[in-house]
C-alpha cells in the first residue's frame, strides 16, 4: 500500500500528506486512485464554470462590480462541495447545479460586502471591485447576488433548502459581526477564534454538503454527516487561509501578507504567536496606540509578521487544521466507498496542502 | 356635502386637500367619515409597534446598529398598507402582521445600506447608524435585517409572497444601480426619474398591497387594484419626499436641505428648475467641475436650492405627486365602499399634505 502512494508522495506535497493521512486512516490506496480521479473533478469544475457563465451580464454598474469578482474565479471548493455529495446519490442533476452557482454567489456576494467594511484593496491578485467600481456598487452588487442566490435556491423547490439557507446566511452575519466588535482587541481565546470561522467560513460549507445531499436523495444520516464534514473542512480551509495570510507573499495568495494584522483580526496564528512571543504583545499595544503613523505602523506590521513566522505558529495553524480535516474524514465513515467518496476526502487532504 | 367637509378642512391643509380631491372623485362624504377613522388609525399603528418590539435585542453590535433605527420609528406608512389591504378581506391576522413587520424591516435595510452609500449623516433628526456604530456595522445590520424579513415572509406560508418579494429586493436593487450611475449628471427625464423610484420605492408599497392582499384573502382583481394603489402611492410619497428635501428645513425633515443635490441625485424638482432656470444649469455644471472646495460649494447649493424655490418647481413637484395619488385613488374603484377602503384613501390623500 505504502508503495502504491509513494510515487506520487515524492512529487507533490499534498499527495505525501494525503498519503500519510489515508493510511493512518485505512485507506491506503487512495494516493494510486487520485489520478482517475482527476478527469472526475476536470468535468465537475467545468459544470460549474458553465453554470457561472449563466449569471447574465449587462451595462448596470452593480452587474458590473458583481462579475469583476465572478470572472476572477476562485477556487470554487463551495461549489464541488454540493457537486461531491450530490454524486454520493443520485448525481449531480441540473437543480444541484443551481445550488452550486447560488453557493459561490452567496460566497461572492460576501467577499463584495467584506472588501467594503475591510476597505481591501486587493483581492484575487486584481483591484478589489469597491477599487474599481466603487463602495456604493460592491455593497449593492452583493445585495443583488445574494438575492439571485436565494432566488435560484428557491427555484430549484429542494425542500428544506431555502430556510437553512436564510438561517445560515443569518449565522454568517452574527460572526461578522462578532468579528468586528473584537476588532482591534489583542486579546481572545481559540474558542473565540473558532467561534468567529465556524460562522464566517463553515457555516456555508455546511450548506453546500447539505445542499448537495438532498439534492442527491441521500438519507438524513448521510446528509448530517456530510454536514459535519462540511463544518471541519470549512474550518480547517479559514485556517490554511490565515496561515497564508502570515506566511504567504503578495504574488501567490493576491494580497499582502499581514492584512488579518493590520485589519485588526485575531486569528489562530496570532493567538498561538501571543502566547509563545511577549515582544509581540508588546509590538500590537504599540501599534494600537499609535495607529495614525503609517509608516511607523507598516513597519511595526512587517516586524509582527517576522515575529509570527518565527514563532512557529504557522505550523501550530496547520496541526491545528490537519485536526479538523482528520475530524472531516472521520465524519465520512458511514458513507459507502466510491469515486465520489474519495473525491471529497481528496478535497479536505488538498485543503491543507494549498499556498494560495 | 361640502358642508360636511368645509369644517375640517378650515383646520387642516391636508383634510382641506382631501375635500378637493375627494368631492372630484364622487366620494365626498369621507371628510366627515375622518374622525371615525382615527381610532381605527391608532389601532394599526399600534399593532404595528408592537410587532416592531418583537424584533430581538441583544450585545451585538448589527443589533444595536439596527435597532439605532428602528426605534427612531419612521412612518410606518408600509406596515399600514399591509394591514389596510389586509383588513379589506379577512383581516389583520398574525400572519398579516409578520408581513407589517417584514415590509418594515426591507425598508430599514434599504435605508442602512443608503446611508452608508450616500455617505449621509443624519437621519430621522439623529446621527445615523453608520456614524455611531460605523459603515460596517450599518452594512451587516442591513443585512441581517434583510435576511430576518425573507425569513418572516417565509413563515408565513403565504403563497407567492416570498419570490415576489426577492424579486422586488431585485427591482430596488437594480434601481438603485440605475441612480448610482447616473449621480452627478445633470441632464436627464422625468422618465428616468420615474424609472427610478418606481423601482427603489414604489416596488416596496406595491408588495406591501399585495401582501395584504393576499393575506387577507383578496380575490387576484383586488389584489391587482392594490397593487396598482401601492405603485402610485409610492410615487407620490417619493415625489413629495423629494420636495421636502429642497422646500423644507432641518428641524421638520430631520436633514439637512439640498442633500440630495450634494448627494448628485437628479430628482423631479431639479428636473423642472434646471428647464426653467438656465441660471440653475450654469451653477450645477460650475459645482460639478469645482467638486473640491467645501466652502465655495456650500454656498454654491445653498443658492441652487433657492433657485429651484424659486422656480416654482416644488409646486410642480407636487402637482405631479397629487396626479398619481389621483390614479392610486382610481385604482381602488373596484375595492367595495367601507371603512378600510376610506382608511386606504386618506393615507394616500394625507401623503401629499406632509411636512416632514
């Protein structure tokens, strides 16, 4: 079994940690199937690209700001998330294709409204829409997308859906909210911190498990399970993200690094860096009392982020996500081996092997 | 029958109006039928109060950006049309008062995410939710809001009220788009005009009709009547709105005049000034080439908002909001004699009588 993944291990990252994962796991010969597998996520990117292609385009300012985003494409892991666990049934249908696109324009339409309260400059390695359109159009294109979203949710008449859908979106705000009202306070516990992700990030990988679940005719054991595993991979992906923000470079994660910092944001690398650094603390209650000198303070921001790197924190932040996607995997237990199956595990083991 | 009315509208401008237009349209015992109505009134609004008090409250800091707003308490003037349309059928039941409560909460979302958009400062005579709790805050309550709306509508199992709802949100939306690319150009119709607050107005009154409507029990003809009463209703209220914002002054209206010229918005009574006063055109092209100093613009639409004055226009202005409260009122033809259809004609006639 070992030797059936090894090659593969020796030239990817990813593919090693998935390897040393799946065995501990029982599931050895997942490394030797990931390259069927790859045709597999190929058609399934694609049908969600077409479905993008499908949200219509006119000269409105808002329509505009809304495909700046869209047409920078993301990852789009919400989307292959309702896609894998409708194929767990009866497949990935033309209705678990709309709730795929009402996903990632449920995703986009809070990235539009972030980028205006986190006045970000820089998104996916372009101008942010509020840049280029203007606060006024990035508010209302997320009000329009997140409208069209629901809209199409609505259409597909999935029972269920639309309710879990509102609530979820509700849970979303209330940890944006949560958020904001910690920002700038430099202290805050991992419960906080998980708290804060569970709402912001999980909550809408949840939704698209779920989605994707019912759209398939799966049973309710089946759908809480792919639940739970949207929760745990949804968190361990927020965690990878903050540990890019502090590890990564401006040319491979589109932004600069240190934006969580200079934005005020506690996040797991900051927590665990607080604990292990006293000069950091420091640092922070100095920047915090003296924001209004921005050269002073970009200064002070590139030294916290060094102190951070050298903490050793960014590997705390990826144990800390490898946990989750051990708990992603393990919530999977009950479903029936398959392409499909494997594809999701595929999906959560590549969650933390990511450096954009 | 004049006689019955001439008492009231010695005291009343807007009574003294409502004589007028409702000796025109044959229905000249109203006046008298005024004071009946008033009891009737309060009953409303107070059902409406305390359905507005049901809206939780907590620490969060989107709750307290929304309730900053909410508790200044507007007109109420949607609620009402909900629970008139719906006591024109089986009556204001708990589900006609969850849709009171939605309409209310879509408006105050729609005013939160303006303010932010427009930058405004004052709002119902207090500092707006975005100067005290900032734009962020304002953003996300405007989204919870919305999002708390859609899931009330969606309790109600009301049929078709949830997808006519999102796409009205949609209409509002796009119309506020259409006004955002259009700011701080000086040319324009009164199509464009009407184009615009049909969709970021009217829309809301027409659903509201409609939901009473329906929750009521109306049969489609009715429900359509109520719907066209809605849309003209709208129109007339933003058109006197739009008057108050040249005609009157902060202590009545709450802000400060002329903000909708700073803000770049051609509304109706520009439209009219700039035809009738070259002057007015000079000065607007002059305040839009000279957008950098604060003092000299100041002054400058200090004398613009007296030229529009001037001009004769805000009695234009009105003159067309009292034509479509004419055609709201022609709407209800085919709604039976009654107190509720009395109550539905005084709201529309009092609309062009207010002050602030």
């Amino acid at each position: 079994m070992t030797h059936a993944v090894a090659p593969q291990a020796a030239r990817d990252p990813v593919l090693s940690r998935l390897a040393s994962l799946s065995i501990d796991r029982g599931i050895g010969d997942l490394g030797r199937r990931l390259l069927e597998l790859e045709g597999f996520v190929r058609d399934n990117l694609q049908d969600v690209d077409r479905a993008l292609d499908e949200v219509p385009r006119n000269e409105r300012m808002i329509n505009a700001a809304a495909h700046h985003l869209l047409d920078l494409r993301g990852k789009h892991l919400r989307p292959m998330c309702v896609a894998l666990a409708s194929r767990l049934g009866s497949g990935f249908s033309a209705a678990a294709r709309q709730l795929a696109l009402a996903v990632e324009l449920v995703h986009t339409a809070t990235l539009l409204h972030d980028d205006v309260v986190d006045e970000a400059v820089t998104r996916r390695g372009r101008p942010t829409a509020r840049v280029t359109y203007g606060n006024a159009a990035s508010i209302f294109a997320g009000d329009w997308l997140l409208v069209g979203a629901l809209q199409r949710v609505r259409a597909t008449e999935v029972p269920g859906l639309l309710d879990r859908m509102l609530a979820i979106i509700e849970e979303m705000i209330i940890a944006e909210s949560h958020q904001l009202e910690r920002r700038g306070r430099i202290d805050g516990s991992v419960e906080d911190y998980l708290r804060i992700i569970e709402g912001k990030t999980a909550a809408l990988f949840r939704w698209a498990m779920f989605a994707g679940a019912r759209a398939g005719g799966l049973t309710l054991e089946q759908e809480n399970a792919l639940e739970q595993f949207g929760l745990h991979l949804g968190v361990a992906f927020q965690a990878v993200d903050d540990a890019l923000d502090y590890g990564g470079d401006v040319a491979t994660i589109g932004k600069d690094p240190g934006a969580d910092l200079r934005e005020g944001k506690l996040t797991y690398p900051l927590i665990v860096a607080l604990d292990r650094e006293p000069r950091l603390s420091e640092l922070l209650h100095a920047l915090v009392a003296d924001g209004e000198a921005p050269e002073a303070t970009s200064a002070a921001v590139t030294s916290a982020v060094e102190l951070v790197r050298r903490s050793g924190a960014l590997e705390a932040t990826r144990a800390f996500a490898q946990g989750h996607v051990e708990l992603a995997l393990e919530a999977l237990a009950c479903i029936e081996p398959g392409m499909a199956k494997d594809q999701l595990l595929t999906v959560a083991v590549a969650s933390l092997g990511r450096t954009a």
